[in-house]
C-alpha cells in the first residue's frame, strides 16, 4: 500500500510542477505582451515627436527665409539709395 501511496503522491506532484510551469508560460506570455505594447507605443510618441520637430524645423526655415529676404531687400534698397545719391553730385 505504501508504493500506491508513494505513486500517487509522484503524480500529484507532477499535476502541481505542470500546472506551475503552465502558469509560468502564461505570465511570461503576457509579460511580452506589455512589454510589446510599450514599446509600441514609446513608438509612436517618438514618431509623433519627430514630426512635429519636422514641422517646427520646416517653420523655422521659411521665418529665416523671409528674414534674409527682407535683408536683402533693404541692402538693395541702400544700394539704390547710394546710387541715386552718386548721380546726384
């Protein structure tokens, strides 16, 4: 009696070790599916970051665009004067 005992008790470990191990399998798993979703979405806020600094960066060209653009104008403007100023004396 006491080896049916003794078998018994193996297999009901062995139910208890493979039950663990699912519930280890199931928690990994899931694990991975967070991590997953969190690198998802660290993603897509980098992807939202990158194109707003694109717009920002596209911004920031057209304002110096028109900066020197106004520059220019008034060097042209001076150079004008200077040469209308020449012809005069």
């Amino acid at each position: 009696m006491r080896l049916a005992d003794k078998e018994t008790e193996v297999e009901q470990a062995q139910k208890e070790h493979d039950q663990i191990q699912l519930a280890l399998k199931k928690d990994v798993d899931d694990l991975k599916k967070v991590v997953l979703e969190q690198n998802s979405a660290h993603d897509e806020q980098r992807k939202e970051f990158e194109v707003q600094m694109s717009q920002r960066e596209e911004e920031l060209k057209k304002e110096s665009e028109l900066k020197l653009q106004a520059k220019e104008q008034e060097i042209q403007q001076l150079n004008d004067e200077l040469n209308f100023n020449k012809k005069e004396l």
